[in-house]
C-alpha cells in the first residue's frame, strides 16, 4: 500500500517537473530567416497565396512549350511519349478515361506549381517565373480554358476556374487537431 | 507424424490443415535427427580450405543473386518510376532494406547531409531550421511498419487477369523498423498557430515532390525517419530524412525531406490532385484518401513457386492495415468455399506487416488459394468484385481485394479472378 501510494507520487512529480521545465527536446531548431526560403520552398495554395509576381500569356507560351515541352507532351499536348496535357474532356468515368488539366485537373494553380518545381523534365528550375506563367496560360489555353491572350499572373491564376473542378470531394480532418 | 494423423487436423476443405499443424510437428521431428560420419575426403570444396575473409559490408550469397527488384522506369528516364520487391522470395516482416521498393518522381537525389536543411515554417510562431545531425539528438521513437504505395496491386483493375508474379503484382509493399523523431515535437518547438490545420511537406528531389498532410496525423503518429532498419535512410528511401506516416498512402512518406509549411488548407499539389486521387463512376473524385485499406497476400505458393509434387506444403503470406493491427487471417484452398484461421508468426503490431501461415497437404487437383484479413477495426479485406463496385474504369489506387492463385494439377500457380 505504501509502496503504491511512492509510486504513484513519484508519477505525479515527474509530470509536475516536466510541465515546469522549458525543454523536453534538445531544441535544436536554430531560427529560420526569410532570406533562407527560396521561392521553390513555399507551397502555392488555390487561393493564389505563395504564387510570385510575374505574368505571361499563351501566345508567349507557345513557343516556350515547342522549345522545352513538346519532347514529351506532344503537339499542342497531345500524342507525347508522357503525360497528354489537353483534351479528354467527358472521358473521366467512360471507359478510356483521358486525364487532362481540362478533363480532371481541379486547380489552375496547381499547373503553375508543378511546372515550376519540377519541369522541365531533365531542367527543373531552368524557366523563369514569367516563362512558366506563360507555359501554364499557353496549356491552359489548349483546354480552352483562357483565351490565347489572356495575362495570367498571381491575381488572374487563382479565379481560373477548372472545368472539371465540382467533381472533386474530400473528408473533413478538423476532428482531433492539436496535441 | 503420419498421414492419418494429419487428417485428425483437417482444418477445411482440399487439405488446409490446423494452424497450429506445423508446430505441433516440430516437436516429433526433434528425435529423428542424423549423425552421420564425415571423412576428410568426402568434404565439400569449401570446409577443405578457411573461407574468405571478414568485410566491412556484407552482401547477399551469390546463389541468390536472383532475388531482387524489379525497377521500371517511364520511357527516357531512368529514375522515374518503380522498383518493386520481390516479396515471393522474401520471409518475415522486415524487407531488407536493399529490396525495400521504392518510387520516385525524378530519380534518386545523392544529398549531403551537411548542406541539407529542414526548413519548419508558414503558420507558426518559431520559424526553424533542422540539420540532420541536430535532429539524430532527439529523443527517436522506432517501430516495425509497413508502407505501401497507394498504386500498389493496380493491374488488379484489369478486366482480365494479368499473368505475372506477386512481386510483379503486389511489390510496392515493404515492412521495415523506421526510427526517427515525432514530428509533434518539432511542431511544439515551432509553435502552431490557431489557424494551422495542414502541413506541405516537400522533397529535395529535382521533382520537389510535395503534398498536403492534415496536421491531425501529424499529432497522431508521424516521424522525420531518419534509420531504416538500423542504419540510417539509404538515398533511394530519403537519405538524409524522409517523412513517415505509418499506415498511410506511400506518397505522403515525402522522401528527401527539405520542407514542412504549416497552412490553413492542402496545397492541391500535381501528386494529391491529378494523380492520388480515387475516381468513382459517377465521375467523381476524392481526394486524401489516404489511409492504407486491410489486406493479404500469399505470397508463397504464388507465380513462379511453382508446387513440384503432391505433398505438405506451407502456404506463407502477409497481412497488413492501415488503421492498426491485423486480427486475424484466414485462408482458403477451395476458391472460398472453406476457409482456415492461418497461424499469426507473432503477437501483430499496429500498422506492421503480420506474417501468416497454414498448412496445407496439397493432393495434386487443381485448387485455388486464397487470404483474407481482418484487422482490429473490425475491418475484413473485400473480394475483387466489392473492391471493383462503384470505380470508374483506370481507377486503379487503393486495391486491396482478396488475391486468389490458382494451382493447377501439374503444380503452376498463376493469378486468377474468383
């Protein structure tokens, strides 16, 4: 009895001492500057939040998709060895599904981020930010979704609203946030 | 023990024996052992001379140089795409982390630990900065799980059955231990603001792979792994540090860890919109599906282990859930018609690949085996026709229907639709 009534308040010490105490970890998080983040670093959220200042159009576009698209997505998106990039539309639930930017893609901001983090290909990094707002207005223009002179920059991109967009749902996660 | 004894342990139809055949056999086995003489002249070449010397790495045996990954990479890559394990040669429930499948989106990154950071920011108090180094000081929590790429089984979809094997088939599944630090700790360091619901973690691949994590599983049970069994991440699962989210969808476990952004809202990143999402028939799609289904796989006899001749057999697989642990297994030879409680190799841990086995005296017909798991949310893996309800045609993630190998009578086993 006594032995258990020892333990029991050598538990109760150890979380009053450890709820007094600043440091349960090493803390070796050494503080981030800003200078640190490189603009690659910041998600680009639906909203438009994180997307750069710069601006490009789809007649821009073109002939920078020809130069460092085309190798792989095709003509006009089409018929490449990788991902098609335009048309499909209505094919989601038949029986050959052609998944597009203007057949499926959800977000226009999602084509600006995807394209500046990771393409092209073998030259991630290699375009600047008017360059990739310029592929991203050109291959939206080949789903018919902008028109070939429209200034897509950080305030047009986010209202661009995707065709296929309403047909996207997901589960709610705010229960249990927080430690 | 002799056939009629065996027969006292039917445990179902088409020769499934007891689960607890093989252990109750061993104790007999003990007597019976040999000792036969060896003269100098009989030795084999390799006890007639000492062996070669110590190294500072081991390698597998040369004679079992055929077991390895299956890499296959998008057409004029070399490091886009996947390598599978090949699970039909592989025992337990670790992977060895040299066959551990891998995927990647732009080939594998060689990082130097040194220049690599860990940048912790977007809605919190602290921004910080980690090294690797610093982060192998916390205190690190391991456990032995599973990941599994949420592509993984997808030929499954095919109308019919594709001819290949359960590495072929079923190879973006792994177990390992994965040791590394709470990703809640780092959090608390930080310090979450209010309106912080989701966490963009991303890569330091030339991909920059990212995707949107919501901040409740991050409190729940995610780690910055930084040790895979053992030693620390190999460069193609990480290397220096890769997220782990045990029971979740491969993709999230975001390899080459370089940033965490805390946010309101998911990014929609390229990965988590157009392509890890589950497309229905009616033309809708879901997003963050990320949770791992039940399921199980015999992965010996299967494709290519092939039954010699008519005879005791044990039938091996594993089993595995993304909601926590496997409860129990079962096991059919007769197409479903019977089923068996497979014997569990130990007591399952939550989000581990659990090895099972049964024994089986296969009487030379043509048989069909089956696996069905059920885990400890009361979950039992679905048939191929349940999983296939309601999918719009190349819907092809989160497959976790039951498998059926069929033996035919001269002892090939091939992939079958039941």
């Amino acid at each position: 009895m006594y032995k258990r009534i020892f333990v029991i308040s050598l538990i109760g010490l150890f979380f009053i001492g450890s709820a007094g105490m600043a440091a349960t970890t090493p803390e070796l998080g050494r503080t981030l500057l800003e200078s640190e983040l490189t603009p690659l670093d910041t998600a680009i959220l639906p909203n438009g939040q994180g997307l750069p200042r710069g601006s490009g159009s789809a007649v821009l576009g073109k002939p920078l998709y020809a130069v460092h698209c085309v190798s792989c997505h095709g003509v006009a998106g089409k018929n490449g060895l990788h991902d098609q990039l335009a048309g499909g539309v209505g094919s989601i639930s038949g029986p050959q599904p052609v998944m597009t930017l203007g057949s499926y893609w959800p977000y226009a901001t999602t084509v600006f981020d995807y394209v500046r983090r990771a393409m092209p290909y073998h030259f991630p990094g290699s375009l600047s930010d008017d360059q990739v707002y310029a592929i991203t207005a050109y291959l939206l223009f080949l789903n018919g979704i902008v028109d070939e002179s429209m200034v897509v920059n950080e305030s047009s991109l986010p209202l661009v609203k995707m065709p296929n967009k309403e047909n996207f749902f997901w589960q709610s996660f705010d229960q249990d946030m927080g430690p | 023990m002799s056939k009629q004894q065996t027969d006292s342990m039917a445990a179902a139809d088409n020769g499934l024996l007891h689960r607890r055949f093989f252990l109750k056999a061993g104790a007999l086995a003990g007597t019976a052992l040999l000792t036969a003489q060896s003269s100098a002249e009989n030795r084999p070449t390799w006890m007639k001379a000492p062996g070669k010397g110590m190294s500072e790495a081991g390698v597998p045996s040369r004679y079992e140089n055929h077991v390895k990954r299956l890499p296959v990479s998008r057409p004029g890559t070399t490091g886009s795409g996947a390598s599978r394990s090949p699970l039909e040669h592989l025992e337990g429930i670790i992977t060895p982390s040299r066959l551990h499948f891998e995927r990647h989106h732009s080939g594998i990154p060689e990082i130097d630990p040194e220049q690599h950071r860990l940048a912790v920011f977007g809605e919190v108090q602290r921004p910080l900065s980690f090294s690797a180094a610093g982060l192998c000081r916390y205190p690190l929590v391991s456990s032995i799980q599973f990941l599994e790429c949420s592509g993984n089984s997808g030929a499954l979809i095919a109308p019919s059955p594709v001819d290949a094997s359960c590495s072929v088939l079923h190879g973006l599944v792994s177990g390992s231990e994965w040791s590394g630090v709470p990703l809640a700790l780092l959090l608390e360091e930080a310090g979450v603001k209010p309106s912080g619901k989701w966490l963009i973690a991303s890569g330091a691949d030339a991909a920059g792979m990212s995707r949107s994590i919501p901040l409740s599983k991050i409190y729940d049970d995610a780690i910055v792994a930084l040790y895979q069994n053992g030693e620390r991440l190999r460069p193609g699962n990480g290397y220096p540090m890769r997220l782990f989210l045990p029971g979740w969808e491969g993709n999230a476990s975001v390899k080459w860890l370089k940033t965490l952004q805390v946010t309101d809202q998911p990014a929609m990143t390229k990965d988590e919109t157009s392509k890890y999402s589950d497309r229905g028939e009616d033309g809708r799609a879901e997003l963050f599906t990320f949770e791992m289904g039940v399921k199980s796989l015999i992965t010996s006899p299967s494709p290519g282990l092939d039954l010699a001749a008519k005879g005791l057999y044990q039938i091996s697989g594993i089993a595995w859930s993304g909601a926590g642990r496997i409860k129990r297994v079962e096991v059919s030879t007769d197409a479903g018609r019977t089923w068996a409680e497979a014997h569990l190799d130990a007591e399952p841990m939550p989000k581990s690949l659990s090895r099972f086995r049964a024994a089986w005296r296969w009487q030379g017909a043509p048989a069909v085996l089956l696996s069905r798991a059920t885990d400890e949310a009361g979950q039992v893996q679905p048939t191929r026709a349940v999983v296939m309800q309601g999918r719009a045609p190349g819907s092809f993630y989160h497959y976790n229907g039951i498998q059926a190998w069929q033996v035919d009578a001269s002892g090939a086993v091939r992939n079958v639709y039941v």
